[in-house]
C-alpha cells in the first residue's frame, strides 16, 4: 500500500431511500467488522448531541472498535464570506466550535464547507479573513481546516486555491473531490482543478468512482488519472472512500477499496 495511510469513508449512518440507520456512536464498530477499516470520517449532521458526555461517549466507543476520525465534514448555513458582519462571526463561531469538537473526539481535522451568500457573490477577501481567523484557532487545537471543491459557485476549486493561497496558512489546505467539479464542469477544466486542489492538499482526499447530481446526472470518473495527479504531487493523507450513488453501499465501497488500494501500492 506504499506510504499513504489509506483510510475509508463511506456516507456514514444516514438514512436514505428506506435504508436502516444506525447511530453514530455504533458506527465505528459497524464499519470495522465490514470493511476491517479503522478510521472514519463522521459528518457533523450525523451527531445526535456535541455535549461532552456524549462526545466522549463516542470517542470510548470508537477506541474500544480500534477505529479513529480522520476528518469531521463539517456543513453550516452561514457563510463566512457573507456581505453582512454578523453572518460571518456566525460562520466563524460555528466552525471553531467544531474545531474544538474535533480536538475532544480525537480528529485531526476538519472539512468546513463555504455555504454561497445571500448579499454576495464569493469573496476571496472577507472568505481569506474569516479562515485566518479559524485556521489560527485550529492550530491552538492541533486540528487542520481542509475546503473541499463541492458546490461549484462558492467552492469553486479555483476560488478555494486562490483563498489558500491568500491566507498562506500551514492550518488550512484543500480537501480534492474525485467527482464533485467533474459533475459541473467538463473534463478539461475538471482535471485541471483536481491538479490545483491537490497542489495544496495535506490531509485528506475523497475517493469517488462516480457521482450523480440532483437531476440524476451520472458522471464517471477516470480513478486512474485521478490517481496519477494524487501521486504527482506525493500527497500523503488519507484517501477517504465515499459512495454517493444508487446501489449497495457495501459492495461498492468495498470494490472502491480496494481499487484504491491497487492505484496507491
């Protein structure tokens, strides 16, 4: 498996299309017995409570699974790059007390996503302001800020690159998305902006072999190519494997395992 300490990720203990749930605190055990992967990526959606009982609760269940958190993907409704003050010390706050969260669980890091803005269109200065401020407190914590190319309007890889470009932080780096821009853009521009993210890439990437949009677009990735860049740029986080397509979840998560396993070895 080479150097990289590969890892794996899949939705997480979501309900969707009548499949059954599963809480939070039995998932690390659940994804050890079916994939022997000990490390998750848990989104903060997922957490029933942030309370410090329960937080530690999870985190006895987790070691006593031997499994840890890679990551937390971490979604808020505020963005920091918002025209409107009190929005973004909202953002901000937010995204600090998961960086705390993270710290108590044992993450090293956290993905903070970049909500669009009602009074504006992306802002690279406001944005690099608000994540300096937040980087900064994730360095008092030990707990690194990735931003992952998602929505194509204010996480546009581009726009990502050049905001961490700005804020020149060792605490804040980019998380590359296999499918996400591929399903918004051509392949041209797609694989161009995987080479960009994965410039400044650090601790964790997110495998996909395909993703389906809203309007049940399907778009299929070429995980060689995409492996390659990986390579080219001698990353070495975590590849967190995450289906997010119809079918069994299992089957192919497992299949994408070891997929991934063959590209990295």
């Amino acid at each position: 498996m080479a150097s990289y300490p590969f890892r794996e990720f899949i939705a997480g203990p979501e309900h969707k299309a009548g499949n059954p749930t599963i809480e939070l605190v039995d998932f690390p055990a659940h994804i050890v017995q079916k994939f022997q992967v000990h490390h998750i990526e848990p989104w903060s959606a997922h957490f029933p409570a942030t309370d410090v009982q329960y937080l530690e609760q999870f985190r006895r269940a987790a070691a006593k699974a031997n499994c840890g958190v890679a990551n937390i993907a971490v979604d808020g409704e505020e963005s920091p790059y918002a025209a409107n003050r009190a929005e973004r010390e909202k953002a901000i706050e937010f995204r600090k007390q998961w960086i705390d969260i993270a710290a108590r669980i044992g993450s090293p890091s956290v993905r903070t996503n970049i909500p669009r803005a009602k009074d504006s269109k992306p802002e690279a200065a406001r944005l690099g302001t608000s994540l300096k401020i937040i980087a900064d407190h994730g360095a008092k914590k030990n707990v690194v800020v990735h931003l992952e190319n998602d929505n194509p309007v204010s996480e546009d890889p581009f726009f990502l690159v050049q905001v961490v470009e700005r804020v020149n932080s060792a605490w804040l780096h980019t998380l590359p998305d296999f499918g996400n821009t591929l399903n918004a853009h051509d392949p041209d521009y797609a694989y161009r902006a995987i080479n960009a993210m994965f410039a400044h890439a650090y601790g964790i990437c997110h495998v996909k072999n395909r993703e389906v949009n809203s309007q049940g677009k399907v778009t299929q990735v070429d995980l060689a190519r995409t492996f390659a860049i990986l390579r080219k740029h001698d990353y070495k986080g975590y590849c967190s494997i995450e289906y997010d397509a119809p079918g069994d979840p299992y089957a192919a998560t497992a299949g994408l395992v070891e997929q991934t396993v063959r590209y990295l070895s």
